[in-house]
C-alpha cells in the first residue's frame, strides 16, 4: 500500500462516525429461570430504567425500557427501545429504538396488545431534554417544551412502530403540567360492556398521572408532591382517538397517587393501584376500583396496608386468566430501600395481598408483569448488585409458584 493511499485510509477512519456497541447477545436454556436483555452501558446507553413488558398474541414478549444515553437521571437525551423475545423471554432479539428522543426525553413506555387484530399500541410521553419534572411542575416550562403525549402501532407483532403521532389536546387538560403515562403495561377490557364485540374493538385503558396548577391566591409553586393526582386514558378505536377518564384530583397532600397501573378483575371491574408520593397517610401504595372501565372511580384512592411493604416506588398489576386465579402485584419489599424484588398474590381482587415469593435481596426498583405462557408469569424489573439501575433482568416465576393455578 502506498503512503498516500495509507493516508487516505487513516483519514477515512477518523471521519467515520463510531457505531454503539451492540448488546451482547442473551441467551439461556430451554425453560430458563431468567435472562438480562438490558445492561447499563451498554447498546450506546449509559443507564435502561423504566422496564415494560407485554405478550403479544403470537406469544412473544416485548420489553420496552427507556434508553439513557447520558446517565441516569430522568431528563435529557432519552429514547424508547425494545427488545423482543419468541420463546418466553429466554432470549432477546437486537435492541431498537421505537421512539427517538434526538436528544430530547421520549420515555413512560406503556404498551399494550389490542385483542380483536392482536395490534401493539404503545403510549408514550415527550419533554425538551433540557427541562426537569420540577421545572415543569411550577409551571416554568412552555407547553411545546413541557410533558406531551405521543401514541405508536404495530401490526407485525411489535418488529416496527408506526411514528408517535401526538394526542396531547386529547388527554391533557389545560392547567396540568407533569404528566405521565403509566408506566408499565396498559389495559385491554375483554370482559363487560366494553369488551371487543362485532362493532367495536373493545377499549383499552392507560392508567397515568399528573400535577395540577396551584388554585389561584396560593403561595404554592405547584412543585409540591400534593399537587399529583392519578388519571387514565382510554380508547375505543383501537389507540386511533383517546379521551381522558376518571381524575384523582383531590391535591389536599393525604394520599397523593402518583405512578399507577391497572388491571382488569375477573369480575369485570378495574383495579387501579398507585404509588403514594409522600402523602400524610401511612404506607406507600394506594388503591381504588373502577366499574364503568375506567371512566370514574367508584371511591377515591386509599391506602393499601397489606403492601407496606413495598417502598415509594413504581409497581405492577396483572390478573391471571381464570374466575379464581389470583390478581397479583410486583414491587421491592423492604418499605425504607428499593430492595428485593418480590410478587405479592391476592384472592380477593385487590382488597388484600400476601407475598407469594420473594425473588432476591439484591437491590430493585420498577417493575412490569406479563404472562407469556399458561404456566409462567415474567417479571421485567430494574436490580443490580450494587445499584438498582445496572441491569434490566426477566424472571420467569412458575405460577404454580403464586397460589392458585390460573384457569
């Protein structure tokens, strides 16, 4: 090779952007206990938080994370990624970006699979990544900059996503300013009045939160955690149009429901459970019930004693498949430190909780549920060693392991 051509070369490899490192490839047994498609530092991000997870009906699993790319901290260059799994979560496809922040914040990652056509309808939130939560809660922020809501479909089992077409006017009264969805997965009604029929696909339901503004003449800034309040979204297209249901808009600082997820009971209500972001009544965790899916509240949210175990912290709801199949709830255990991940079960849909196992005593933080077989529920939650946020870890519980055998 001549100089000049080595020059050239030498030159060509300088101007070359350098790709991110792929993920390392996941693999594991047959019938594995676990896998880690998520590993901080890796696939060009710094931190994966805010975990995901739904079944498709083909029978993969989707786990959908907020990709960080700077660090850890909750604002900034964010996107949404997704890996998928064809054998229950054992193995992992490659990482995709679904939903790019191009340096702004994409993330509250809140999916899920439309019955009827078996679609994967994803909701999402937005922010300028140069803005922070308490920023926007004293109302600093303009609203092109502040929280907006975004909504994404897929019809090939999850491999691409439509781009996020925004539907903010539609869910987000004037006067609020956070806002989040979910996280975790949302809510497909398949029984009651707004199951999927011949006319309509059924509704979904995204369980979200929300701070209001300070009423006019008080000294507050709005950043004050009374200010939270839990609401959903719903649809009943299929995720084309969305309308606002039921809000927790009591801001009186008792029980300030914060993250919140849902599921739907056996007998056709919907069970509604919240984190309690530092409200003055004892325990971490709230809870109420919906029976006209999701457009009001039968009662307000209360505090959920059975779960004081569990910190101030995201968790997950799902409800087995069955008339007596258990309602079951996943969050750390230890009330003062995010630590040790455990799956609680309850017989009595929702009003009390026993814990079923506890799955280690590392550190743990969010956490998402699915079931992606008869015989196995997955649990997709944030643990590591030293912190919570070094890895994104899939374990797989037998549920015969969590009480009652699903129907």
């Amino acid at each position: 090779m001549t100089l000049l051509s080595r020059t050239l070369l030498a030159a060509a490899v300088l101007l070359t952007p350098l790709a991110a490192p792929a993920p390392a490839p996941v693999s594991a047994a047959p019938g594995c206990a676990s896998s880690v498609p998520y590993v901080s530092g890796e696939g060009g991000y710094a931190t994966y938080r805010i975990p995901a997870a739904v079944t498709t009906r083909r029978g993969t699993v989707l786990a959908f994370a907020e990709g960080r790319r700077d660090g850890a901290g909750d604002t900034g260059a964010i996107d949404v990624v997704l890996r998928r799994s064809t054998d229950g979560g054992c193995t992992w496809g490659p990482l995709r970006v679904v939903a790019a922040g191009n340096g702004d914040t994409r993330g509250n990652p809140t999916p899920v699979v439309e019955p009827r056509t078996g679609a994967v309808v994803l909701v999402t939130c937005f922010n300028a990544g140069s803005v922070t939560e308490a920023q926007i809660m004293r109302g600093e922020v303009a609203p092109e900059r502040g929280r907006r809501v975004f909504v994404q479909r897929s019809l090939d089992d999850g491999r691409h996503f439509t781009r996020p077409r925004e539907i903010t006017r539609e869910v987000k009264p004037a006067g609020w300013r956070w806002y989040a969805t979910g996280p975790g997965h949302a809510v497909a009604l398949t029984r009651g009045p707004h199951a999927p029929n011949g006319a309509t696909p059924g509704r979904l339901v995204v369980p979200a939160d929300h701070s209001a503004a300070p009423p006019a003449g008080s000294t507050d800034t709005g950043q004050e955690a009374k200010y939270y309040g839990a609401h959903a979204l719903y649809s009943d297209d299929g995720g084309r149009t969305w309308r606002l249901g039921y809000v927790d808009a009591t801001y009186d600082g008792t029980a300030n429901a914060n993250e919140s997820t849902a599921a739907q009971l056996p007998d056709g209500r919907l069970y509604l459970n919240a984190r309690d972001q530092n409200g003055t009544l004892p325990g971490n965790r709230l809870d109420a019930y919906s029976g006209d899916g999701g457009t009001s509240l039968e009662k307000p949210f209360t505090v959920q004693p059975t779960l004081d175990d569990a910190p101030v912290v995201h968790g997950s709801v799902l409800q087995l498949p069955g008339p007596s199949a258990p309602l079951l709830f996943s969050a750390p255990s230890v009330p003062t430190a995010r630590q040790a991940p455990a799956v609680w079960r309850s017989t009595d849909g929702g009003a009390s909780f026993t814990r079923a196992v506890t799955l280690s005593q590392r550190p743990a933080a969010y956490s998402d549920l699915t079931q992606p077989d008869r015989d196995t529920v997955g649990v997709l939650y944030e643990t590591g060693t030293a912190s919570a946020y070094e890895t994104i870890e899939f374990r797989r519980v037998p549920v015969a392991g969590l009480g009652r055998r699903a129907g």
